[in-house]
C-alpha cells in the first residue's frame, strides 16, 4: 500500500510541475538593444510568437519558423541568413 501512495504521490507532483511550467510560459523580456527577429529561432528556442499549438518562450517545434521570433542584436536581423532565407522584422 505505501508503494502505491508513493507512486500517486509522484505522479501528482509531476503532473503539478508540468502545469505550473506552462502557466509562465510567456514572452522572454525586453532586451535593450535588440531586435525581434523573426524566422531565425531554433525549435525550442524562440523568445516569443511561435503560432498556433505554443504557449510563447521555448515553444516553438521546428526551426528556423517564420511565426516566431528571437531577440538579436540591434541591426543584425535581416542580414542573418538561414536554410530558409534571411531574418525578418516583421511577422510573415
């Protein structure tokens, strides 16, 4: 009996963690001196925007997605280049 109470008392506490990890999930703050750029994050990588299915920071499943942007260095956005063309400032 007490491994049973172990286990649900396990499985509750992860299941609490998992909901409290999504309900922060929202956009990375500001970063003076940076850019929104979108179509540049990694999976999993982007600060915010990441579409339909995401919660914001960190959501994002695929690479290099023009729906989700990441923080960059002030003026470098649209000259970074990436298998699916350049960053852009603007959501396309």
């Amino acid at each position: 009996m007490k491994a049973a109470t172990a286990l649900s008392a396990v499985i509750a506490g992860s299941f609490a963690l998992a909901l409290a990890s999504a309900a922060k999930a929202g956009p990375a703050p500001a970063q003076p001196g940076a850019d929104k750029c979108y179509g540049v994050a990694l999976a999993g990588k982007n600060d915010c925007a990441a579409g339909a299915g995401t919660t914001c920071a960190g959501t994002s499943a695929v690479d290099y997605d023009a729906h989700a942007w990441k923080y960059v260095k002030k003026g470098t956005c649209e000259s970074m280049t990436t298998p699916k063309g350049h960053g852009s400032l603007t959501q396309t």
